[in-house]
C-alpha cells in the first residue's frame, strides 16, 4: 500500500521508487524490498535532495543508517531552494530506487488482486 501511496506511477521508467520524508516509510519500504521482493541491497540506490542548509554528510548517514543501503549505493544529491530561509526537514527527502521493470509490473499485479480483492467485500 506504500507503493500504492507514494511510490512511482509510470511503469516506462522501469524503476521501483519510493520517495519520502518519513525514516519509518523508508524503512517499511525497504523491508518489503528484501524480505517480499527478494531484492539484494547491492540493487538499491538512495537518493536524497537536501536545502542549501542541511549537511550533507550527516543527512547520507543518517538515512543509511535508517535504510541499512549502504553509503556506497548513494546517488550524487541533489540541493534545492525552499521557499523559506530556514530548513523544514531535519534530514532532506529520501528517494530509494531499483531498476526493474519485472519487479514494478509484479508490485502492480499485487496493486490490481489487493483492489479487487478489498472491493468484493
């Protein structure tokens, strides 16, 4: 139901991400990933967008630590602007990644029998 929330909607892409602010969300989500999907750590990817203000290092660490991905398998970061001076997110936003389109129609197969399923009650 995270995916279904929050995850990535164009099945073209070929990528299974999820992103969020949330350390509990991401580490459901990568739970569900290992234990569910069968996908080793070494095919995720983690990438984190930050404000100018936030640093960098302690941010990587930070969702390492909340992911179990390792600080290698972290993307370049991406910095932006906020609308306010001050930062808003203690941490950034977490975007986890894998590249698998098998693995994404599978999620949405899962998606469609879940649908079905909770509307015929």
């Amino acid at each position: 139901m995270l995916y279904w929330a929050e995850g990535d909607s164009k099945i073209e892409n070929c990528s299974v991400r999820l992103t969020n602010t949330d350390p509990q969300m991401i580490r459901i989500f990568t739970h569900f990933l290992r234990k569910i999907c069968g996908v080793p750590n070494e095919r995720m990817r983690v990438y984190i967008i930050l404000y100018p203000d936030l640093n960098e290092k302690t941010c990587r660490n930070y969702w390492s630590t909340i992911s179990g991905i390792p600080y290698n398998q972290f993307i370049k970061t991406q910095f932006i602007k906020g609308r306010h001076p001050t930062k808003r997110l203690a941490y950034g936003i977490c975007m986890i990644n894998v590249g698998s389109r098998q693995l994404k129609e599978k999620i949405y197969v899962w998606l469609k029998l879940f649908q079905t399923d909770l509307l015929r009650v």
